[in-house]
C-alpha cells in the first residue's frame, strides 16, 4: 500500500507505507503503465493521480549522450589547441638578438641543432653558425648573439606550451557547449590559471 507524498502534472512521489521507502513515477507514456500496476489496488489513489495527470501524457525529452558528446569536443578543441601551440613554436618566434628583427623558425630539429650549438659555446666557442628564415645560407653569431638568441627561443617555446596547458585546463573546467566552442588559442584564461602560467615563467626568466 501507498502514500502520496508529492503530486506533480510531471510526475508523482509515493512511499511504501510497510517499508516508508519513496520512488518517484514521472508522467511519461511507459511510466503511466507501472502507475496503474503501483496503484491498481488503491483506486481512489489512482483517481487522484490522474485528475492531475489527465488522460495525455507528456513527451518523454530526447536525450542525448550529453556527456560522451562535451568531452568529444573537448577534445577537438584540444587537439586544435595542441596544432596551433605547434604552428607557433614552429613559425611565430620574432626576435632581435643583435642583427635586427628576424622570424627565426623553432621546429623539433632546428631545437636540437641549436641546443648543440649552444653546447659547443657553453664549451668555450666564440662563434657558432645560423640563420634566420629570410636567408638561405647561414651567418656568423656571436656567442653573446646566439645565446641571447637560444635564451629568448627556449622561452617562448615554454610560454607556448604553457599557454598550450592553461588552455587545456580550462576546457576540462567547462561544461557548456557555446563556451566549448569558442575557445581559441588567443581565449583570455581565468586569472587563477593564468597566475600559474606567469609564476612558472618569471622562475624560467629569473634562472636565465
């Protein structure tokens, strides 16, 4: 037997008089047939039931697998991050070590090439070769020229994949679709990840 402890046009809470265990039965077409079921030997219950209820029921939501879908694009959208924060380190890196302004491109091999070189003057090298991206042959650096250059490269590889990581951390935090999506590589940070970012950065700075 019965009791009804909540009556809503949406759905109905009972509670079991012997156990005092309640279950709610929402006013959905499949449901409505285990409220008859429920109710078949309290019929004045029923009737109060269906009064409120009446003789349609509603439309059961559509529901879609909303949380396998958000980590979905969670996921695009990290992956995107992760290709961007490559195309930067890769071909964004501007600086003047002392020959003027210069795009120097940052791809894997030219990191390893340049930390070789950056050993061989750690070792007492006075000069070492290089080049920008506007020159096809390479040109004599200066120690002071290319370590001030290596420096600078390997710092803003780290701001890159740093900047990579906040934005990264910030998706995990979002459940909304619309802001999912809108996320880019330039996306503002909220200040308590972006205060990480710029911490672990002036440490970097602070030990070159």
């Amino acid at each position: 037997m019965y009791n009804i402890v909540a009556l809503a046009h949406s759905c109905v809470s009972l509670q079991d008089i012997e156990t005092t265990n309640t279950f709610c039965i929402s006013n959905y077409e499949d449901e409505r047939k285990i409220l008859f079921d429920t109710l078949k030997k309290q019929p004045e219950l029923l009737e109060d039931v269906i009064s409120i209820w009446g003789d349609t029921p509603i439309e059961k939501p559509d529901v879609q697998p909303f949380n396998q879908d958000i980590n979905k694009l969670k996921k695009r959208k990290q992956t995107e991050i992760k290709h961007q924060c490559h195309n930067k380190i890769s071909y964004a890196f501007r600086f003047d070590c002392g020959k003027g302004e210069r795009n120097y491109y940052l791809s894997e091999q030219k990191q390893t090439d340049m930390k070789d070189l950056a050993a061989l003057i750690k070792c007492g090298k006075n000069s070492v070769f290089w080049r920008d991206e506007s020159r096809v042959m390479l040109e004599e650096y200066t120690a002071e020229e290319f370590m001030s250059l290596y420096n600078q490269g390997m710092f803003f590889i780290a701001s890159c994949k740093l900047r990579s990581d906040g934005l990264e951390e910030y998706l995990n935090s979002l459940d909304d679709v619309e802001q999912i999506s809108t996320v880019t590589w330039d996306t503002p940070l909220p200040e308590e990840i972006q205060k990480i970012i710029d911490e672990q950065l002036a440490f970097m700075s602070y030990k070159q």
